[in-house]
C-alpha cells in the first residue's frame, strides 16, 4: 500500500476495534513511510502496537508465533507494499 488517505485510515480504525472485540491480533507488515506516518498521526500505531508493526513479513511471522505462545488463537497479517 504506497499511501493511506481518511477512508482508509477509518477502514483501519474498523478492523482494529472488531479485530480486538473477536480476540484477533492486526499485524502490518512491509508499510511504506506515508501509510505510517498518516497511522501514527490518527494514533491508530497505538491501537497496533509498535510490535505488530513490521518491516517486512518474516518478523510479522515470528510476532505472530510470539503472541500464539502467550495463548491468543487468531490473527489477521497484512502485508502491505
């Protein structure tokens, strides 16, 4: 995703409230400097974790393996370009 604008960042927003309501952990991977600095902006990176934010999909895989271990079941990975 090489940029994010308002409906995206609502569209977000969305997935990371019904993601944490259904016990499901959001990790995004491979974000480009725009997308990130509008999520930080919105403050929704908090919502993330700076964690689950990744640089590419290999340290997405293994945060997931992580948080698998610490007993969550579900997660949604992006991977964004």
């Amino acid at each position: 995703m090489p940029v994010i604008d308002a409906t995206g960042l609502s569209a977000l927003e969305w997935i990371l409230d019904s993601s944490e309501k259904n016990g499901t952990k959001v990790i995004i991977s491979g974000i480009n400097s725009q997308p990130y600095n509008a999520i930080t902006k919105a403050e929704l990176n908090e919502k993330i974790g700076h964690d689950f934010i990744c640089s590419e999909i290999n340290t997405s895989i293994k945060r997931a393996k992580e948080f698998l271990k610490k007993g969550s079941a579900d997660f949604v990975v992006s991977n964004v370009i």
